[in-house]
C-alpha cells in the first residue's frame, strides 16, 4: 500500500461516512442504486 492509497482509502471512509451517511437521510437519495453509489465514492476519493 503506498501513501497516496492510504490517502484514498481515508478520503473514500470521510466521504461514505460523513456525507453520504447525512445525504442517505433524504428520501432521494436512498433511491440511488449501490453501484451509483460505489461509483461515486471511489471518484471522490480519488479526486481530492
């Protein structure tokens, strides 16, 4: 593991655990499909 994955791999926690967790309170967003949503994880993490 080199320093830049460990970096993604906190980006992606923070993203699914502090945003995603208090978006997936709104009735719109729990309609969002899991693959959307990994996808999405795996892009933000990375692009920060």
């Amino acid at each position: 593991m080199t320093f830049s994955d460990a970096l993604t791999a906190v980006r992606r926690w923070l993203w699914d655990e502090g945003v995603f967790s208090q978006a997936f309170e709104d009735v719109e967003m729990k309609k969002l499909p899991p693959p959307v949503r990994e996808f999405l994880l795996s892009r933000l993490a990375m692009a920060a």
